[in-house]
C-alpha cells in the first residue's frame, strides 16, 4: 500500500502544485472564501468525488467511499482561509488579492487534501470504510468555522471515528513531519479593553483624570495574575499588542483602547484569569477616578491529541517516512480552530515540514512559502494515515 501510495503522490505532484498556486494567487479572507470553495468544487468533481457544499456557506464537505462504507469513517480537514498580510514574496503564483495572503499555509492544506483525494479515489476498492473530506472555512477568525459546523450538526451528522488535520511547519524541513500526544496548542481569547477618563491639557494633569497612566496600570498589574495566580506548571501567556490612546504631546485624551490576547491549557484556570482579570482591571480604573470596559472574547479551546489515535498515525508515518524522520513536537502557544474537533472526536494534528534553506520564513509574515515538494508527503502522507485508521480494528 505505501509503495502503491508513493508512486500516486509522485505521479500527482505536478496537480498537486497547479492547484496550490491557484490557490495562493486568489486568497480570501475569513467567512468570504467563495471563489475558492467554487475550485475546490470544480476539482472534486474533476476527480469524480461526490461532494456537499454551503456548509455556513463555503464549507464543503467530499466522501470517498471504500468497501463496506458504513464500517468506519474518518474526516480529513483543510482549512481554506487567508489572511489580511499583503505579500511581499517576488514569485510567479503571488497573491493578486491586493492586503490579502496564504500565509499560513491553507493554500498547502487545501492542495493536500485534494492531492488525497486523487489518491484515495483510486484506491478505494483497497480499503474498507469512508473518508470525508472536510474543506473548512474561517480559521483564522473568531468563532472559528470548526465551531460553526459543528454547531450547525454536520459534524454530529458525520459522526467520524476519528478526526486527521496536518499544518505546514516553517521549522521542519521537508522531509520530516511532527507530533505530539495529548495536549498540544493553547487556548485563545481575545481582550478588548477600553480605560475611560478625563482628557485635557497634559500640563494640567491635577485638572484630569489620566487614562493612558491608568492604562499603564493596568497592563503591568494584569501580569501578576500570570505570575502569581496561575499555578506555574500550566503555561500561560498574557500579551497586549495594541494601545491607542489618540491624545498628542500635550494632549492627554478621554479614553484609551487596549487589545490583548490570553492564551493557556487549562479551561479551569482560563475561566478563574477571566473573572480575576477583569476584577482587578476594573478596580485599578476606579482606585484612580477613572473607569474601566473589559470585553472578553473566548476564542478556541486549547487542542488535544488523543492518545491511541495519534500514536497509530505516528506509526504510519514512521513506516510511510522512515523512524528518524518523525520527530516529537512541544506545548505550543498558538491556537487552532481544529480544537474544537478534538475536544467532541478522537483527533490527531499533526505537522508537516515545508522548509529548505531558501525557504524559512514564519508562519503569518508577509514572506511565508513552502518547499512544493513537501505536497508529494502532505498528500501521501495523509491518504496513508487515513487508510490505517481505517483499518485498525
């Protein structure tokens, strides 16, 4: 099967990489992915995959159909969505969507799991079960589009015994892909603070009531909540990348607006910091006669990768790709829709090294490109975890 799968995803490639560069030319930003799912639909039916489509309205959602359908399924996710980064890579497929960029590697995913389905479609008379192709939209946006299908019950309607998804990775090179069992990515929360005062004259400050001095307050007090309240061991960060306060050099203004993001793995603890951060930020506006709003809005929960799952898919990566070049991944801070998945099925996220020393930019930067010979992996590499989850009894 691996050798059967190998010669496929070699014979693929050159597919492979028309559709991701297709993809990456015409981005599309959260929750406005139309032109995008109409070629993934295109492609589908190209291959002769039967499909559903207008999943909170771009999600699409294709079946692949082995012996004995109703034995097993697995789901297969790609998220499709862009970000607003304008591109500043010199290549022929860049973006032609003006502020709007792959750059977190959904164009890969989305080529990948097509290259899958080209895969598996020619194999499914080798395999028992039925596979789902899941394109999922909004990942990049709160409240995720794994969320909303699974509120809307497409998911429950599925009912997958296990749930894959793979990530391109700027830190592995190609050849080499990652995981980690059990918890892997953090929760996030976005915080959205607006500190009300009296503005005026910034040589008359007894006259005022300093939003931008309580501001400051604020922020350094919200960090003992970090370091004192939170149990060391459980990991969490604080940061806030956004102050406005729109006042000038002798202006002190009338409110300042800070944002802000709270991310960590444990959902007790994360419903404690809310309740104490807003206490505390609240009480530090009002200590100085000013006033404080404090909106937080709960974003992803923190991701796990379910034991027996992942070390199954380990297991078909060390035989599809060799031992040493599967390597163990850490707790990582960023966050991923795909939780939502992983908290309701038994999941595996695992990911997929993109990098040559030509190609090393981060994730979300307005650089970012991946090594196309790590598709001929994104897309083997996938169709032969799904086959032996598949096939475990």
């Amino acid at each position: 099967m691996i050798d059967k799968i190998k010669q496929l995803s070699k014979e693929f490639l050159p597919e492979i990489i028309r559709i991701r560069r297709y993809i990456h030319q015409h981005p599309e930003l959260s929750f406005n992915e139309y032109k995008t799912a109409e070629f993934i639909q295109s492609e589908l039916t190209k291959i002769g995959i039967p499909f559903t489509s207008g999943h909170i309205n771009t999600g699409i959602i294709g079946t692949i159909e082995g012996k004995d359908p109703n034995s097993k399924t697995i789901l297969l996710r790609a998220d499709i969505d862009a970000l607003p980064i304008q591109e500043e890579n010199d290549i022929e497929y860049k973006s032609t969507n003006d502020g709007v960029m792959h750059a977190c590697g959904h164009d890969a995913h989305s080529a990948s799991l097509l290259g899958s389905a080209l895969i598996l479609n020619q194999l499914k008379n080798d395999f028992s079960g039925t596979i789902k192709l899941l394109f999922q939209p909004a990942e990049e946006k709160l409240p995720g589009g794994a969320k909303l299908l699974i509120d809307e019950g497409v998911i429950k309607k599925i009912n997958p015994d296990s749930c894959i998804a793979q990530h391109v990775y700027p830190e592995l090179p190609v050849g080499k892909v990652g995981f980690k069992k059990g918890v892997y990515m953090a929760s996030t929360d976005e915080l959205h603070v607006t500190v009300k005062g009296k503005g005026g004259h910034a040589a008359l400050p007894h006259q005022l009531i300093d939003p931008v001095l309580i501001s400051a307050q604020i922020i350094v007090g919200l960090q003992q909540i970090i370091s004192r309240s939170n149990n060391p061991i459980t990991p969490s960060v604080l940061s806030f990348g956004y102050v406005d306060a729109k006042g000038a050099t002798n202006v002190i203004p009338n409110n300042v607006s800070i944002k802000g993001t709270f991310r960590t793995f444990d959902e007790q603890w994360r419903e404690e910091a809310h309740l104490k951060m807003i206490k505390m930020a609240t009480s530090i506006a009002k200590s100085m006669g000013g006033s404080c709003d404090f909106e937080i809005k709960k974003g992803y929960p923190f991701l796990i990768n379910d034991e027996e799952v992942t070390s199954l898919a380990i297991d078909a990566a060390q035989k599809y790709l060799g031992e040493e070049n599967v390597v163990p991944l850490d707790l990582r801070m960023t966050a991923e829709d795909f939780a939502y998945l992983s908290h309701e099925y038994p999941s595996c996220f695992y990911r997929l090294g993109t990098a040559n020393e030509n190609k090393k930019s981060n994730l979300h930067t307005p650089t970012f490109d991946i090594d196309e010979s790590s598709l001929e992996i994104g897309a083997g590499l996938f169709s032969f975890i799904a086959i032996q989850q598949l096939s475990k009894s």
